[in-house]
C-alpha cells in the first residue's frame, strides 16, 4: 500500500481574510465566556510550552490536557501542513482524528466535517487559515468548537547534521484562543513509521502523562554486557530477560552498544501496554588500518581516506529513469491487448 | 502559483545528480511514480521542484502532466538500494474521468542503486489491456473511438464535451444516430419478382454504421483484429476522416461481424426490401421514398445531386448531372426518410452509401448470439473465394445506390447479387464494398423497446 503524496505549496492567506480574522477574533474574545453558558468547561489555560529537544515529547504544563467533563468536548482536527513533505495534509490528519478519537470525552470533526458545516463561508475561510489562531478560533466559532488541534508535518536539520521529518501539532483553546499544549516530535527513523509517529504526537497531545500507560521492548538477540541507552539515557540496569520495561509509549532512540562490536541503534515507536521487538544483534568492528599501518605517513593516508569516505558517504547517487508513452490510436488494438 | 512551479519542474534546466525521471507521455496525460525497496515497501526519496525541495514516500504524482510536447523531467534522490520502479499513466476522458490507461515498471529484478554510479532503468509497458468498464475496449483506446472510462459503451451520452477538438464533440450528431426503426412484420410482402413472402418482425437501425461505431468494434478487438493492414482500419487513421459518416470498405463476413458487435445481424432482404418498398396497399414502391420525382416534379424528394438548393436529394447521378461528393453523414439527406415502421424513421435507405443485405441458407444452424471474436483469419490481403461471405449465407446484396452512382440503383427494383459462384467474386464484392455500407437489423419481440433501443453512444451538445 502506497501513500499518496502530493505537492501542493503554501497557499497564501488573502488579505480580506486576514481583516476578517482579526474582526472575528476581537468578537470572539468579547464574547467568550458569555455566549455559551450552557456547553462544558474548556481547559485551563496553561502557560505556553516551548518545544523541546528534538525525539522528545513536550508535556503540557497542566496536569490534563482535555477537561472531564460529563459532555463530550469537540475538537476540530484541521487537516496538517504538510506541503514541504510533499505530503497530504489530509491523510495525516485522518490519522490524527482516528487517534483523538479514541480519547474519551471527546467528539471529533475533521476539515471535512467543518466544510460540510459552514460550506462555502468555510471554503473561503479555510484557504486563508494556516497557524493563525484568529482564524483558527473563527473555524471553530462557526462550529460550536471548544478545541481545536492543528499541526505541520516539515523537515528540519537535526543535531546530526541529516534531515529529519518533524511533527508539530497544537491544542487550542478556541474559546480562550490560547494554546493549551504543542508537541513536537522529532524523527529519524523509517518513513514508514511516520503515521505511529503522528498518532503517538496526537496522545501525547490530548492525553495526561498519568493516563498513557507505559510499553516495553524486547530486546532480542542481546549480547550479555551490553549497555541498552534510550535517548540517550543509560537503562541497561533496567533490563531483565531481554525486556526492558518500562518504557514510556511514544518515539524513541534505541542504542545498543558494546566494546568491539558496531553499535545499534533503531528508532521505535513505543504503544501502550504493548511490547515491541528491536533487533539488538551486533556485528563485529572492523579493525582499523591505523593498527596496521603506523607512523605518521599512515596517518596522513588515513586523513585523505576518511575525507574520501565522508564525501563518499555524504553523495548520494541515484538512477536515471527513462520511458516513453506513446499516444495510441484504435490502430494499436493488437498491440495494447497483448496479442502482438 | 502551482502551474508555475510544476512549469519550472518541466522546463529543461539543468538538473541535481540523483534519480532522473524522464517520461514522454502523450498530452493530457499524467503519471504517478512508485518507488518501491526490494522488499515491497514505499521508498522515502526527495524530490527537486523548482527551488524547493521535498520528501516524498514510495509514490509522486509527477507534475508534468498535459504540457504537449515537453518531456517530463524530475530530479530525485533516494538512498543507495534495491528498488523497482513503476508508473501509472493516467488520462481523462472527454467526460471529465480520470483512469489509469497504460502501467510502466522497471521489471521485476530490482534495480541497485549505490553511491559510485548512476544507474540506468527504463520503464516499459507493463500493463496496457485495463479496461475498467469492462466494455471490452481498453482504456488507452477510450478517447480514440470516444468511448468513456466509467460507463459502458451504449450508455447515456456524456453531458457535454470537454474537448471541442474531439471528433465526436465537433458537431452535433444526426438526431437519428443510434436509434432503431421497428417493422411489425406479419404482412404479405410482394418481391421485386412478383412472389411473396412474410416477414417476421424486425428492427433496421435508423441510419448506417459510422466509421465512429466501426472504430469501437475495432477497438474492442470485435472487428478486423489481427488485420491491421485492412484499408478499412487504414482510413481509421486518416485525420480526414469524418466519423459519423458511413463506414464502407468491409466485405460482408466483416460487416456482420460489425453488426455483431452491436447485437444484431446483416437484414435479410425480404427484411431491407419489405423496409423501402412495402407500401400498406401491398404494392411496391418505386423507391424508397414516398414519392419522388427525378426531375423535381411534384415529389418530396430529388433524385440529384444535393447542390443546388431547394431540395434535398441523395447525392446521386441523376440523368446529366455529375455529383462529384461522396457520402456525407449520415441522416444528411432529410427528404429520404422513411417511416412507414414503428420506431424512429429511417435515413438514407437509398443514397449516401449503398448497404450489404443478405440471402441466408433456412436451413443453416443460427449463429451463436455472441460471436465474440468477430477475428479475421485471413493473413495479408488475399481473399479466399468463399470467406467473403457470412456463415450461412447463399448470396449477398448491395442496395439502395451510393451517392455518386447511377441512379437507377436507387430503385427498390434494382438491386446487386453475388453469390459464391460469380465470376470474379472477389473482384465484384471489393468493387460494391468501396460504396457499400452497413445497417443492421435485429430480431424483435417487443416492439415498443425495440423502438426506444439506443445502440450508438454519442456526444451530445455542450
């Protein structure tokens, strides 16, 4: 199964639309707190978090990130930005309401609902809607909306110096129009994975610390003496029969080292109450030439050579892909049935 | 904003070292790339659009798509691997539907990509014979014969046309086209010779095949397949070609295989006979037409050539005149109809092309209702004395006269007979094939569907 991904660049917001936001935005916190008595208290408004260290979840300042309350809140799931991925901000976003909605308490209205909703006053709102939350709050103020979740899906310049796609969602208070929690996830393993990332953002998001149980990773094939680091953090004293546990659900680098041996490390995604298994066979280090060849001569051989190496390792060559297609006319029956 | 930057990623600048994807698709085509690993996951690549960078997963719609004559280049980069390669051409139709027509891969040995050199993969057609109408015309030849991607031929005509440039948009079609004129049957008919007979009920369509209809029956191999080199499929390819005009060229074994296609068979010619001159007294008429005054006379229609004004004849060499035009469209000629049946009126019984009529053997075994393959065996040219000629059938028939012949042939009386054992048999029904055409007839219970049957989609007005 294929992911479609499409190219679709930033559309600009149009001026009247951002005069229009700024109108509503006035009326909306003028109004907030007045105009619907009768529908369920929308969260505290915790200070701002900032973004943390990249593969690392930012937890919300307050202890809950979605009210209990006896009626069920709605959230609007506005579709990603995913256009410097060449993704489709709908299709994550699908995986964003799928995991939301899962959350107890809470009703789930993606873009499509709202379109359904507020039809063409939407259509011209939503094309002028990014991260503004002045016309964030104006989406969700035409439907009745207390949160409203909104993200990108982007590359960024990791510490290492490779890309990696980074995922940013946002909770808003839309009646209070203040962020209530933003989580950033930093990823550096299969693209494959992508989606477990984005909906593990979306708990982290939505769900309390206290209420996201923890999994575990089954290590197999450990070398006994080897150290089991996960981001970065020694857990090796946390290991039993090739288990480590517990693990707190959500992405995470796996390292696995030993002297002598090429160490591993995997990118995981760690769900709940689940195990995953991580590969932790390690192969043999090669051994070095400056054993072999000493003085310094040999050295500076070996600075040419690891200049060439990182050259080596940092071109990345590819194929040339080449077809024709051409038109075709009833006189080609033959040819395009297969017979000829 | 968009056209610009899918502009810039085809124009021909200068590209990264990387993936090279070249494609040459035909226009208004589009496609969309995968990028698989050698274990069949979607491969992560980055992909160069104008200044911009992207990453893509296992698949890229490629944004090159309808720019007529610009090859579509874009540069990606992928990690060193195994991957298989393969595309999606799509098109759309003149309804506005979008389908796959012709699929491209790299094989299915992966291709291995390392970091020293660049390597070199060619898509070829991998699949060309999707049909997803399952109307037996594959897609690719769908806006060739003006078929439609979503709905089976013989469906509802689209709502408008999207490309004025279409052969089938270009002009409005005869309000005839497609429709069927029914005859009751039952009565005494009196022949040319002054025997009768009876004819069991029947339905004529209203006008004569089209090249257009002849084209669907060719590409959905029901007609001339394997016979490339026919002139009748070499005047498909002739941009001249007006293609709601009479199909002509086909011998009778090929025009029954096109009625065929259609559902119906060659008409008996007591049936084509009993449909131009059977008059409610019992007597004959002399033409097809009502009345019909060569010289203008009283009569509803002129035998002449249609030039001159006033009113419509059927193309034909009347005495001292010359009618240099060959056929036109069919239903040209108003003043020739004939609607003397149930059902729609019929067009041009006599004139614009002459049609194939049949003697069959009573006691040959019927046919099969679906004679699928409707395939020539003949290879090249040459024609075996006997195979002109359908299954079942003792001789053939050419009636009704052909616009630019001699006027005598558009008389109910007159009429052109082969049989097997002509002299020159060959020669004689290649002869009465470059002027003769085809119009089927059908067998009928229900008169009043029989009437409302539509067999020929066709554009209607945008």
């Amino acid at each position: 199964m294929y992911a479609t991904v499409t190219m679709v660049p930033p559309v600009p917001r149009p001026a009247s639309s951002l005069v229009f936001a700024v109108v509503v935005l006035v009326a909306a916190l003028v109004g907030a707190g007045t105009a619907r008595a009768a529908r369920p208290p929308v969260p505290p408004v915790p200070t701002e978090t900032a973004a943390g260290p990249a593969t690392k979840p930012v937890e919300p300042a307050g202890a809950g990130c979605v009210p209990a309350a006896a009626e069920r809140v709605r959230v609007i799931v506005l579709d990603l930005d995913a256009a410097a991925f060449a993704g489709d901000g709908h299709a994550l976003s699908a995986v964003v309401a799928a995991e939301a909605a899962r959350s107890p308490g809470l009703a789930v209205l993606t873009t499509r609902d709202l379109k359904a909703a507020v039809a063409h006053e939407s259509d011209r709102q939503l094309m002028g809607c990014d991260d503004d939350t002045g016309c964030l709050a104006e989406l969700a103020d035409a439907v009745d909306a207390d949160l409203l979740v909104h993200g990108s899906l982007s590359m960024t310049t990791t510490d290492a110096g490779d890309r990696a796609p980074v995922v940013s969602l946002t909770l808003l208070n839309a009646r209070a129009l203040v962020v209530v929690n933003r989580v950033t996830f930093a990823w550096r393993g299969a693209a494959a994975a992508l989606p477990d990332v984005i909906a593990s953002a979306t708990q982290h998001l939505l769900v309390p610390a206290s209420a996201r149980p923890p999994g575990r990773l089954h290590l197999v094939g450990l070398p006994i003496g080897a150290r089991v680091l996960v981001d970065a953090g020694d857990r090796t004293d946390a290991v039993q029969g090739g288990v480590l546990a517990p693990v707190a659900a959500g992405p995470h680098e796996v390292q696995v080292t030993l002297a002598g041996k090429r160490p591993s490390v995997h990118h995981v995604v760690v769900k709940g109450d689940a195990a995953l298994a991580v590969p932790a066979v390690l192969e043999d280090a090669p051994v070095p030439d400056a054993l072999v060849w000493g003085g310094a001569a040999t050295a500076a051989v070996l600075g040419v050579g690891a200049t060439l190496g990182i050259v080596w390792a940092t071109t990345r060559r590819g194929a040339t892909v080449t077809a024709d297609v051409p038109v075709w006319g009833v006189g080609d029956v033959e040819a395009l049935r297969g017979t000829k | 904003m968009l056209a610009t930057a899918l502009a810039a990623a085809c124009a021909p600048e200068p590209l990264p070292p990387g993936l090279l994807v070249g494609l040459g698709l035909p226009t208004a085509a589009t496609a969309i790339l995968s990028v698989e690993d050698d274990r069949g996951a979607p491969a992560p690549f980055d992909v160069r659009v104008g200044d911009a960078t992207y990453r893509a997963i296992g698949q890229l719609d490629l944004p090159c798509g309808g720019q007529t004559g610009v090859r579509c280049e874009i540069a990606l980069t992928l990690d060193p691997g195994s991957y298989r390669f393969a595309a999606d051409v799509r098109e759309r139709d003149r309804c506005g539907t979008v389908a796959t027509t012709v699929t491209l891969s790299s094989g299915v040995e992966p291709v291995t990509v390392t970091r020293e050199e660049q390597a070199a993969v060619t898509l070829r057609l991998d699949r060309t014979d999707l049909d997803d109408d399952d109307d037996g015309i594959v897609n690719a030849l769908e806006r060739a014969v003006c078929g439609r991607f979503d709905a089976a031929d013989g469906a509802l005509p689209p709502q408008a046309c999207l490309d004025p440039d279409d052969a089938c948009c270009s002009r409005a079609p005869s309000s005839l086209q497609g429709q069927r004129g029914a005859f009751a049957g039952g009565d005494d008919h009196v022949r040319a010779d002054g025997t009768t007979t009876t004819v069991a009920p029947f339905a004529l369509d209203a006008t004569e095949a089209t090249w257009a209809t002849f084209a669907r029956c060719v590409a959905a191999g029901r007609c001339l397949f394997g016979d490339s080199e026919h002139p009748a499929r070499q005047r498909l390819a002739d941009a001249t070609l007006v293609v709601d005009a009479p199909v002509t060229g086909l011998l009778p074994r090929e025009a029954e295989a096109l009625c065929r296609f259609q559902g119906g068979r060659l008409p008996d010619d007591d049936e084509w006979d009993f449909a131009a001159a059977h008059r409610v007294d019992g007597g004959r008429g002399r033409y097809p037409f009502d009345v019909v005054g060569a010289d203008g006379g009283d009569g509803a229609a002129v035998v002449g050539c249609r030039e001159g004004g006033g009113l419509v004849a059927a193309n034909h060499a009347a005495r001292g005149q010359d009618c240099p035009d060959g056929p036109e469209r069919v239903g040209s000629y108003g003043s020739t109809l004939v609607d003397r049946g149930q059902g729609r009126p019929l067009a041009d019984l006599a004139g614009n092309v002459a049609e194939w009529t049949v003697e069959r053997d009573p006691d040959a075994p019927p046919a099969p209702p679906d004679e699928s393959s409707g395939r020539s065996s003949r290879s090249g040219v040459a024609v075996e004395l006997s195979e002109p000629f359908p299954d079942g059938v003792l001789a053939v028939l050419s009636r009704g006269g052909a616009a630019g012949g001699i006027v005598e042939l558009l008389e109910n009386d007159v009429r052109v007979r082969v049989v097997p054992t002509s002299p020159d048999v060959d020669a004689r029904l290649r002869g009465l094939a470059a002027t003769t055409g085809v119009r089927c007839a059908y067998d009928i219970v229900d008169l009043a569907a029989a009437a409302a049957l539509v067999v020929e989609p066709f554009c209607g007005e945008p």
